[in-house]
C-alpha cells in the first residue's frame, strides 16, 4: 500500500490546480486521472469547441464581405480535415503543457487509471492501493443518452465525438436546444450544413426568460437553422442515406445526428458505497457549502458535485478548497454569483437572476432593455442582433442580474459581474466613465434607463 497526504481523483479544472498547490506546501500528493489531463474543457469542451466556433466565424464574416465592401471570388470553401487538426492542435498543446508541468513538480505523482474506492481512505487503481487522509473528486460528467425510439440503432454524435469529424454532415440533426446543442448547431451551418434543431420543450435554451431565448431563436433562424420546439415522439430509423428523424410534427432526412440532451456525472463506477459517500438521486456527489462530502477527508469539486457546469466554477471550487484547508479562510459555494456564456454568434452573457427568478422572489424590481441596434459599436461592426438587460432590486439598488445577447457580450457582461461581486449598487456604476467607442460604454445608459415594474 502506497501512501499519500492527498490523492485527487480526476484532472479537471480543479484537481489539477488543487494538487499542485499542496505540492508547494510540502505535501505529497497522488494524482488519477483514467484518461486525459485537463477534463473535459481541454479535451472535449471549451478549447476545441471555442476553436471550431471561431473557424466557422471566419467562415460566415468571409461568407458576408461583400457587406463590408470586401469581394472574394467565386464560393467560400471549407476544408473540414484543416479545421479539426487546428482544434485538436489547440487541445494537445493545452493538454502537453500540464504534462510538462507535473512532470517539473517533485512530489507529485501522476497515476493513469481507473480510481476505484476500497474504503473512506483508500483507493486501488491499476492493481494498487493507495491511501491518504484527504481524498478529492474531481471526475467531472459525460454526455447522457436519452431513451428515445430508434436510437441504439443508430450511429449518433455527442459533444465528445462530434469534435473528431472531419468531414461536413449534409443535413445534422441536433437533439436537444440547450447551450452545446445551439453551439454546434450554429458552427456546423457556418460550416455548409443543413441543419435542424429539435428540442422537446417549448423554447430554446430554457432555463432563459422567454425574450432572451426568443431572440436566441431569431439569430439562428436568419443563419437559415431549422428549428422545432415542443417536439415529442422523437423516433429514429436507419435510411437509404443516412437518418431519418420523426416527431409528432415534423420528418427530417439527416446525414447526422448530434444528441445534445444533458449530461450526467461520472460517479457510477467509483465505488463510492466502499467508502459512504452519498449522491442525489441523479448521481451528483452530495456536499455542504465547503464542499466536503458527508464522509471525513472526502471532497468534491467540480461538475460531478451538481454546484455548477462550467470550467469557470470547477476552478472556484479548487479556490475555496485551497483557501480553506490551506490558507485558514472560510469560504463558501453559497457566496458565489453564478455567471455563464452562451458561446453562439453573437453571444450570450448571463449573471445572476433572470426577471422571472427575480419576479418570482417577491423583490420590488427594476429593468432596461437596450436593443443592440442602439449600440454605437454594434452598428460600426454591422453586428446589431439582441439586446442588453439588466434586472436591480428597488430598496437596495442592488444588481440582482443581466443579460447580454449581442456583439461581445461574453466580454461585456464581466463590468456587471465586477460590480454584483464587489457589492456596488447601480448609481455608482452609473456614474463611471467608460471608453468610447465600446459595447460596455451602455453599461452606465442601461443603469440609468432602469424603471419599476409590477410584480
């Protein structure tokens, strides 16, 4: 038996950073991971994804230069064996740089293999066991498979597969109209492709108020997206020339299929009955406001801890971690301000409640909105889909949430998020001197267009 002071399951965005932290105090540390460094945003997420996304911008913008008064000759061609390998180039130097890194770093081993839990303080993997007084999950999620008619009969793409083609589907069919599927929809018709979006609830991106997911739809449907809401009966069969997708109101003809319905933590095959540790009943790792399970010494970060799905969260979990077991602090999961990006084209930025979260809290409110139209910079760039909206709490003046569907509204929404987190209210944001011309600089106009609504 090999002993450790930590041992960190899963090289996420957590794990990772965690581990090297006690390295530095002195600790010894083990780290496992069964397949890749860097999880599921270096290897299946953000880098490769945000890559392919910025192939197909180049694609659209050289597509639409004429608008700009710049002429190129004959049809925009698309070499899809280019546009993965600079994907894959991006995700592997990301992926050799944290091998370089712990490779440097003495007290650190870093193990290959499925981590199984014996009991609350042992591990074996690859035929040893290992043990340590702290253990950390960081073992993120995976794409969860739907049990809908037909569709283990075909051969359907996920998040994680899709990213491999380097061929273009003549017609994909995208099953499922959250945040990945609206991403890789919006790519692969930049690309050339036909492409459908079918989604069993009534809107678009649902957990958005109804204007913002309303718009999400306009800006797809003008790039010439297919798109089918309140779909039931989604049936598949084999055809002719690829896939045939049925549901109560509509038929398509697809080349591909993407299932993009969720997905699900990767807590199943851990042993975690061995060692006590509790999962909800969809498998999330149970844990209190510092992350701690309900086992001692036992930790989770990350997405399978159900307290957040994005890289940005799992990295502030490996933050309140290390500030609490390592710096004597006392953070809380509880004190975070969840934000997020929509990363179609132009993007999404949220923070914060949407107005029917705020409505629903029983505040008296204020809102703006500010169509992007009226935005110096979006008209200058020719980008002037969505709009801004910011929600305040009357009696405070507190920011209580925004959101920013248009031209860098990814980058935008950070002036809000600044203030939400420092505790500013609205007038003092107001009255600040941005610079001209930018999208943020109607950050202050936007404050200052808020009225009263009725609840």
């Amino acid at each position: 038996m090999k002993s450790f002071d930590a041992i960190v399951i899963g090289a996420g965005q957590a794990g990772p950073f965690l581990a090297a932290r006690m390295v530095e105090e002195g600790m010894k540390v083990a780290l496992i991971e069964r397949k890749f460094l860097g999880g599921t945003c270096v290897n299946a997420g953000c880098m490769p994804t945000k890559t392919l996304v910025a192939s197909a911008r180049a694609a659209h913008v050289a597509r639409n230069g004429a608008v700009y008064g710049v002429n190129l000759p004959g049809e925009i061609a698309i070499d899809m064996k280019v546009v993965r390998a600079r994907a894959e180039t991006v995700t592997m130097n990301a992926r050799n740089g944290l091998i370089g890194w712990f490779a440097g770093m003495d007290g650190m081993t870093v193990i290959y293999g499925h981590a199984c839990f014996e009991g609350p303080k042992t591990v074996s993997v690859n035929g040893e066991t290992l043990t340590a007084p702290r253990i950390f999950l960081n073992v993120g999620a995976r794409p969860v498979i739907p049990e809908l008619s037909g569709v283990s009969d075909i051969d359907y793409l996920t998040s994680t597969s899709i990213i491999h083609l380097d061929t273009l589907p003549r017609h994909l069919a995208v099953i499922g109209g959250s945040y990945i599927g609206l991403e890789f929809a919006q790519m692969y018709r930049r690309f050339g492709a036909e492409v459908s979006v079918i989604e069993h609830g009534p809107k678009l991106a649902s957990r958005e108020d109804e204007d913002i997911s309303d718009a999400i739809a306009d800006v797809l449907r003008s790039e010439g997206i297919d798109i089918h809401t309140g779909a039931s009966d989604i049936a598949f069969t084999k055809s002719s020339d690829g896939i045939t997708v049925a549901t109560d109101s509509a038929r398509i003809d697809a080349s591909h299929v993407l299932i993009a319905t969720g997905r699900k933590p990767n807590t199943d095959d851990l042993g975690l009955d061995a060692a006590g540790v509790i999962t909800d009943k969809h498998g999330y790792i149970t844990v209190d406001d510092r992350l701690a399970t309900n086992v001692d010494g036992i930790w989770a970060l990350g997405d399978c801890n159900g307290h957040g799905a994005f890289t940005h969260t799992s990295y502030n979990d490996f933050e309140i971690a290390a500030a609490n077991l390592l710096d004597g602090d006392d953070r809380k999961v509880s004190s975070r301000i969840m934000a997020y990006a929509l990363y179609i084209d132009p993007p999404l930025g949220r923070v914060g409640m949407t107005e029917k979260q705020a409505r629903a809290s029983g505040r008296k409110i204020m809102i703006s909105t500010r169509p992007m139209s009226r935005v110096g910079r979006a008209n200058e760039r020719g980008e002037t889909k969505g709009f801004m909206k910011v929600i305040a709490d009357a009696e405070t003046k507190k920011i209580l949430g925004a959101a920013i569907l248009g031209i860098e509204g990814d980058e935008v929404i950070h002036g809000i998020i600044d203030g939400m987190n420092a505790g500013t209210t609205y007038p003092a944001l107001q009255w600040s001197v941005p610079i001209h011309p930018t999208v943020s600089e109607l950050i202050p106009t936007l404050l200052g267009d808020l009225k009263p609504v009725q609840l």
